[in-house]
C-alpha cells in the first residue's frame, strides 16, 4: 500500500462514481477522492450484485449448480462451465473422450475471442469513442453467438459442459459455419485494431496510465492478461496444460510497459492467437462420443475429498475449489473469481492519476460484476 | 504489431496505403478511412448490417433455440396422449424449483401415472434445460415461444398442464431433428419391449406346454 | 432559369415590398417588413437545417457503425425531429430549488442570441447577405464569444460542484481554442485584404484547372485544419466533448436542465455549429462559389448550403471515429500545437503572397508549413509519449 499523505478536507472533494453509471460495467462504486483533478484516495464498493451463488451451489446437486455458472462472468458462460466441470471431474475421477476435448476448446477459444472484441469496444466506449469500435466488435460477437445458439440453444446462458464431456453434439453444418466466422475474424479485427491502435489520441490516453509492475502484478494475485501486459509470462493453457491444449501451436503475448495500451493490446493479440487455435481445431476434430458414458450427471456422488479446477479465462484465472463429502451436495463450494482478484490493486493504480483516467483503468482491467460479487 | 493480414481491405492498396502511412495524425487518418469503408459499405455489403427489423421481420431461430419448457402429448387428445407419468424427476432436479406436479389419484385414491396439476412458474424459469435432460419417459422439451410477456406476474406467468400440453406434430414443427431422435428412440423401446413381452410370452407358454406334457407322462 | 433561381430570393423580397408599397404602408414599415422577412427566412432555413441535422447525424452514426439509425418515425425516420420536439416540450421543467432562478433561465437565452445573431453576416449568396459590415469577420468572433458566458452561467447557476467543475473545464476549453480560430480566419482576411465576408469570398474566384479556394493552397490547407479542429471545440463536439459528453462526472454544465431549456441549449449548440461551418466554407471553401466555371448554371445559395451540410456531415464523421481527449490533453493540444502553427501559418500566407502568388510562392509556404509541423508534432508526441510498442511472444 502506497503512503497516503494526509487528506485536508477543505480542499478535496468527495465524489461517488456509481453504483448507476454509464462507464462501470455493471453496479460497481468507487468512492473518489479528488485533489482538483487528481485523485488521492479511491475505496471501491461493491457487493450491489451479490446473489449467493456459493450458498446455492452448496445446497443443491453438481449438476444443478452447473447453469449458475453461466451466470458467474456472464459475458463468458461456456468458459465458466468447463472450469466448473474440470473440478467436479477431478473430484470424481471421471475421463473425456477426445472429441468432446475438442469441442470444448473450440467453443472455449470462440467465447474468448468475443470477449476480447467485446473489451475492446468497451474500452473506446470508455473513452467517448461513440460506440463505433462496439457495434463493430458486436458484429463479430453476434456472430459466434448465433453459432452458440445452433449449438447449446441459448445465445448466452449455454449450460453446455457436462462432466465427462459436453451436453449434446455439433449439429449438421455447424463446422462450415464455425469455419465461415474464422475466416472472416482476422478481417474484423483488422478494421478494429486500425481504428483504434494508431489513433493518436487513444495512444496519448492510454499508454502512460495506470502503469503496473510485474513484481506488483504478482504479489497481487492478478492473472490473465493483465498479468501478460505486465511482462510476466504465465499462461495456465501454457503452464497446466489442461484439456488438449498441447496439441496447438499458440502463442502468448507479453507487453513491457504494464499500462492500460499494453493491457488492450494483449486482448487484441490474444484474439488473434486464438483464432488460430480455432483454425487448428475446426480442422483436427475427430469423430467420436462427446460425453463419457460412464459418467454420471443426475445424482453424482463424488468420493469423498477436495479438487481445485483452472482454467485460463478471458478475464483471467478461474478456478473452482470443491469440498465433497461423499453426498450428492458439495461441503464447500468456491470460486475463485478473476475480476475480484485483479481489482485488489485498483487505489493504488489510480491514485495520482486524473479522474478521467480512473474509468480507463478500470475499463482495462476488465471486470463482470457477475463474477466479482458472485 | 499485427502480423496475419488476412482480410481484403488490408491487402487491398488504399488499405496497404494507409497502413504505411508514418506522418504524426496518420491513426486518425486510417480511423476515419475505416469508419468511411464502414459507412458506405453498410449500403452495399449485405452482411454489415445485422440488425433485424423486428417486428417487421422475424426473427432467424435456429433449430435448437429454446425459451421455456412444454409437455408432449401423441394423438389427437391432449390429456389421453400425455406422455407425463409424474414420476416428478424433473420437479426435483429443477435448480430453480420452478415446476410443481401433483399426482392424479382415482377415486379410490389409488396414485395413477398422470399428473393432476402440473405447474412451470416461467419468471423463476432460468431454461436451463435440466428438466429435459432428466425426463425417463422424453414427454417435457424446450419450446422456442419468446414472446411470452404479460401485464400480470403471478397469473400469466404461471403456465399451468393446459397451457404446456402441445402436440407432437408441433415438437416436429419446431424441433425436427430432435424430434426424429426421440421418435426414433420411442420406437426402439417399443420394438424392444414387444420383443421382451413375445419372449416372454413365448417362454410362458414353453413352460406351460411343457407343464402340460409332463402332467401327460406322468399320466401316461 | 438558373438566373431566376439565382435572383429569386431577391426578387421575392422586392415583390412583396412592392405589393405592400403599392398599399400605400409607410417607408419604416416597409423596413420593417424587409428586415423580418430577411430575419424570418435565415432563421427558418437555420431551424430547418438544425432538424434535419439532429435526425441525419444519428443515421450517419449509424450507418457508420452498422445499424440503421432512427427509421420508425416517418418514411426514414425523417421525421424523428417532431417527436424529438413534442417530446422536449412537454417534459416537465425542474429548476432546483436553491438555483439562481434568474441566471438559471436566462442561460439557455443567452447562448441562443449570439448563435443567432452571427447568421447576419454570412453571405449565402452573391448578393444575400442579410447585412453588409466592413468588419463581419471581426463581429462574428466578438458576438459568437458571448455563447461561452452562457455556458458559465449554467454551470454556476445550477448551485451543483459537478456543474461548476464542468462549466469550468468548459470555458478553458473554449477560450484556450478561441486564440488558433481567430488567427487561422485571419489568415485567409489578410490574404484577401479585407474582414468583410463578401470581399473574402469574392477574393477565392475561379483560377486555373484547381478553384481559387484558398483551402486549395498550402497555407490554406493547414490553416483550414486549424480552424476545423477550433471549430470543433468551440462547439463543444467530439472529440472535444468533455463538458457535455461526461461519462465521467454525471452531465457537466447542462445537469440541472430538463425540457424546452435544454432543448434551447440543444439548438443554439446545433445553430452555432452551423455558424461556424459557415464561417468555414465563407473563408477557406469559396463560400458561394461553384468548383468549376462550367458548374455555375447551379445557384450561388445551393452551393453555399451544400457545402455547408457536406462540413457538417464531416463532423458527424469525426465524431463516428475518435474518442474523447482528456483535458490537459486538450489544452496542451491547443497551446503547444495549434497556436504556433497558426501563427506559422500566418507567416506562410504572407510569404505566399509576396512571393507573388506563384510557384515559388507554393514552394515557400509549403516549406515553412511542413517544417513547423514536423517540429511542433515532434515535440508534442516527445512530451505526450506516444510511442510505437513491439511485443514479444513466447511459445
């Protein structure tokens, strides 16, 4: 915690920046302040969103528990499902086949390449660019939407992964048009990153601002790409190896500087990894049953014992710890959730900085109130 | 920075252009040429413009679009044809507890494999499609009907077995290839337990006939 | 015909004036009449134009951002402006209760009068302008500066610290931007050795295989840009919004109003928006003057109008594409930039014309502009750190 110099209040002012606000993804409130234009001191408020997930999960069985996740970071539900559904399969031992492996990295590597679009529409959202950059990542965005829909049968709240494998199979023609999407995303990231990386006066309101070292990064238990723009190289898809993804040639990008230019241009460039994934993917899947028929899903009564779930999100690291007790309800329940988490330092990247950069920040952190207050 | 260019606009030349361009204002420059191409483009590019223009135009479903559950009868006579035994599997598996079933009892109060009162709350209804998943005997699935708002919360929005009772003509009309799987599947378990019953029965009357020739020996 | 089209205005004026004349109605009555009529039709067009402008800026956005804007109201959504109207009208007034009422109320006023009053000078067409001044130039940035007291006023009247902080932000911004304005619309008045808006328009005749617009000129060129980018902030659109777009503290100096004041304030923004393009088209696009000589069978007026909405819709582009500048940004940006390559520009178009206006002359200006705006752009990409990033990747 940085030294806070003592606050006379005559001069400062006091200002409430939500919980309504256009610029703070969801009912998040941050008590500011303000030093003229300068920020001295920022106390974040949230809980406005808190719903109990941990509690529900705990009183009712695995499988009901599963749809609640979609609602977690619900901008990124399939994603949430299959952390959720790697720790139910630790606890309980149970295998998935390779082609449901498949299936779950091709829609994971979708979910996240919307997500980073999606971000990056925000971002220019947040710095008054009109919503040109959102409607145009929104189009990427409906489109891998409409290919979640054909498959789960909800645009959002998919309730997809089941443990052992996913719910349901591909459907007819569902490849050619994930295949027709890929195809067009490098085109649509290319019309986002030449609105928006050269443009003067986004490069004067970002780089600069909200600079985060990597030993800071660390210590404060940040994950995801805000890790990466800090220079740190930790990718869990990297590091854990969890599902099949060693089986794709990816790479990760590092920034250098830490500040909220390099933290957008990690979802630009991780965007664009994963449509490559994505292309390795749709060509490589292989025939085969999409869920282990061992498996069971109503009424699963794990073993006794715990198991912690990862994965690398779009947000960041997302885990799932599960305490069982030998019945069909977790002892304990938990997440682990990544906006939370990656908010911990948010006082200390801001104070110093102008009030305008506050929601910069913010915005390049990239939170779902969903997942921070659970 | 960027490293796949692989869209027509960065290799054609005004984008291989732009792109070059190195003087101080060249990123405001590319913006404007970008959202230009996006202006005039969204007269002439068919897949610019996404928006649909409801009510005006429906809206495109896919197949396996669903909103809220719905109960399936066969025949013409919804109560006659129901599928619903009431084993009230669905009702416990529901993570929001939205539906509610009472068995059916004669009038000697016998339980009958029928439901009396089956009740989906759809404002607690998340669709999460549990209810389906669960279902032993394939008679609830997911309608695609969305435009279900109404002025009375608790009222309307309670769809009770009159309500969720449709046809399987109408299953087939909104969700034909699930619907030929579960016909299929139907038609599998029928085939399968007339051959248990015929096994059955022939092993019955085996052992009968058998019976019959050993009282005879005997006698004999 | 194109005569008559080009006449007609006038000849509409005298012909009523004649009819009433022909009545026997008293000579100050008749002045009276030619004035209102005048005062009637520029207003009309202006209100007309501000209409049309509200519905086509949400349908250029759109379109830009691929959506269809307004399209329920009327064939297109054109009239979306009347609904837009019965709406602000009807909405209920609420002034707070420990506002300065009388400053509260003549705010939105006195930004209306000014946006209004600047319209006087601008010649629509070769012989319509509403009044001849010798000094138009000088009475456009004199009358135009009251809108910046209205703002104030607003922000001060409203009793709210959010208001004030933005009204604040608002007239640093406004009066920062005033100084490169003026020196850029001077620039074209020197070279065209007069501040009266016809005598400057007169000046830009055809010339050659390019038009005679001085926007077609090196010095021109830049001081063009000046101005549109001064334009731009003066009233008060992105990307230099920050008073009225605050996404960061509630709505700036506009919060406390609601219904017909803000739609004032709404229209006298919208007015002097179309002021100043005029202004724009008047010094740097030949104001009524057609492109080419074969081009003038067309009215003087439509030229001047159609150049006017193709500024405006300009500025609905640049609003589609850039973000918002922070507000050191904005006046570091106006200071250290624009200032100085104003009054660069100054020296150009003054070594233009006494190198005697030809290529030699072209080469000069040139020359200095470019030079200067190396330097300048250099130095403010140093202090501002814009820097090209290359990123590693691991496997």
């Amino acid at each position: 915690m940085s030294v806070m110099p003592p606050l006379d209040s005559s001069r400062t002012l006091d200002v409430s920046l939500g919980p309504q606000h256009p610029s703070t993804h969801g009912v998040f409130r941050m008590n500011v302040t303000l030093d003229g234009e300068t920020v001295v001191r920022l106390q974040p408020v949230f809980g406005y969103l808190h719903r109990n997930h941990e509690k529900i999960a705990e009183t009712h069985s695995y499988l009901a528990a599963m749809p609640y996740t979609d609602r977690l970071d619900y901008i990124c539900p399939i994603t949430n499902n299959w952390a959720y559904a790697l720790a139910v399969e630790k606890l309980a031992g149970i295998e998935v086949p390779e082609r449901a492996e498949y299936i779950r990295v091709i829609v994971g590597e979708f979910t996240r390449l919307q997500n980073h679009a999606a971000l990056l529409g925000f971002l220019a959202g947040d710095l008054g660019g009109w919503g040109t950059a959102l409607l145009w990542a929104f189009r990427l965005r409906e489109k891998i939407l409409d290919l979640f829909e054909s498959l789960t049968g909800a645009r959002m709240m998919a309730n997809y992964m089941r443990f052992g494998g996913c719910r349901c199979d591909l459907p007819v023609g569902w490849l050619e048009a994930a295949r027709a999407v890929v195809r067009d995303a490098h085109g649509q990231l290319d019309e986002l990153e030449a609105l928006l990386t050269g443009n003067e006066i986004i490069l004067a309101r970002l780089q600069g601002v909200g600079a985060l070292t990597g030993e800071r990064a660390i210590n404060g238990g940040f994950s995801g790409p805000v890790l990466r723009a800090s220079g740190v190289d930790y990718d869990i898809r990297k590091v854990d190896r969890y599902g099949i993804y060693d089986r794709f040639r990816f790479r990760v990008p590092r920034g250098t500087a830490g500040d909220c230019f390099d933290r957008m241009m990690m979802r630009l460039l991780e965007a664009r990894e994963s449509v490559g994934i994505l292309e390795q993917a749709l060509a490589g899947i292989p025939e085969g049953p999409v869920v282990n028929p061992k498996a069971k899903q109503r009424g699963l009564r794990p073993p006794a014992g715990e198991a912690y779930g990862r994965i690398e999100g779009p947000k960041g690291e997302l885990g799932f710890y599960l305490i069982s007790d030998g019945t069909d309800r977790p002892y304990r329940y938990r997440v682990r959730p990544p906006s939370l988490i990656n908010l911990t330092l948010l006082e200390e990247l801001c104070i110093g900085t102008k009030l305008a950069d506050v929601m910069v920040i913010l915005g390049s952190i990239d939170i779902v109130l969903g997942e921070v207050d659970r | 920075m960027n490293e796949q260019k692989t869209s027509r606009w960065s290799e054609s030349f005004a984008g291989r252009l732009l792109s070059g361009l190195r003087f101080p204002g060249a990123g405001l420059v590319k913006g404007l040429a970008v959202t230009a191409r996006n202006f005039v483009g969204s007269y002439f590019e068919k897949d610019r413009l996404l928006t649909e223009l409801y009510p005006e135009q429906r809206p495109r479903l896919p197949e396996n679009s669903r909103s809220f559950p719905f109960l399936i009868y066969d025949g013409n006579d919804p109560e006659a044809g129901m599928r619903c035994v009431s084993c009230k599997i669905c009702e416990k598996e529901c993570p929001p507890q939205c539906i509610y079933i009472v068995q059916d009892r004669d009038a000697a109060g016998k339980a009958l494999k029928r439901p009396r009162v089956f009740n989906i709350d759809i404002s607690v209804c998340m669709s999460c499609q549990i209810c389906v998943e669960v279902c032993p005997f394939e008679s609830i699935r997911m309608d695609q009907v969305f435009e279900a708002s109404s002025y009375d919360r608790f009222g309307s929005l309670v769809l009770t077995k009159r309500d969720l009772l449709k046809s399987n003509e109408y299953y087939h009309g909104i969700h034909p290839t699930e619907a030929a799987e579960t016909d299929a599947r139907i038609e599998a378990d029928r085939k399968k337990k007339e051959a248990a019953a015929a096994a059955k029965a022939a092993k019955a009357a085996e052992t009968a006939k058998a019976a019959a020739e050993k009282k005879e020996a005997p006698a004999a | 015909m194109s005569e008559f089209l080009e006449t007609a205005p006038v000849w509409l004026k005298d012909w009523v004036l004649g009819l009433l004349a022909g009545f026997g109605v008293p000579g100050w009555i008749l002045d009276l009449v030619a004035a209102g009529m005048v005062v009637g039709t520029c207003i009309g067009i202006f209100l007309g134009l501000f209409a049309l402008m509200s519905v086509m800026e949400r349908k250029i956005l759109a379109r830009c951002q691929n959506r269809y804007g307004p399209n329920r109201v009327g064939p297109f959504g054109l009239f979306q402006p009347v609904a837009d109207g019965i709406k602000m009208i009807t909405k209920e007034d609420i002034v707070p209760a420990a506002a300065d009422r009388v400053v509260h109320f003549l705010a939105p006023v006195v930004m209306m009068v000014p946006a209004l009053l600047v319209l006087a000078i601008l010649p629509y067409g070769r012989d319509l302008v509403p009044v001849q001044l010798d000094a138009g130039i000088l009475y456009f940035f004199a009358v135009g500066a009251g809108t910046e007291v209205a703002v104030f006023m607003a922000g001060w009247s409203s009793n709210n610290k959010y208001s004030v902080i933005g009204a604040m932000r608002a007239i640093a911004q406004m009066i920062s931007y005033e100084m490169p304005l003026v020196i850029a619309a001077l620039t074209a008045a020197m070279v065209s050795g007069s501040l009266a808006p016809q005598a400057i328009v007169e000046a830009q005749g055809p010339a050659g295989f390019l038009p005679g617009w001085y926007v077609f000129t090196p010095w021109g060129f830049v001081a063009a840009l000046i101005f549109y980018t001064c334009a731009l902030a003066e009233s008060n659109r992105c990307p230099f919004d920050l008073p009225e777009g605050e996404s960061e503290l509630v709505a700036g100096h506009l919060t406390e109003y609601s219904g017909f004041k803000y739609a004032t304030f709404f229209m006298a923004e919208y007015i002097g928006m179309f002021a100043i393009c005029g202004l724009f088209v008047t010094l740097f696009l030949g104001g009524w003057q057609a492109p080419l000589p074969a081009l003038g069978f067309v009215p003087s007026w439509v030229w001047f109008f159609a150049k006017v909405c193709a500024v405006a819709g300009s500025m609905v582009w640049v609003r589609a594409t850039l973000p918002r500048l922070r507000i050191d940004h904005m006046l570091g940006f106006a200071w250290k930039f624009l200032l100085p390559m104003g009054f660069v520009t100054f020296l150009a178009a003054a070594c233009w014309h006494y190198a005697g206006r030809g290529p030699a002359g072209w080469l000069a200006s040139l020359a200095i502009v470019g030079a200067a705006y190396v330097a300048l752009s250099a130095n403010f990409s140093r202090r501002f750190s814009l820097e090209r990033r290359v990123y590693q990747f691991s496997e």
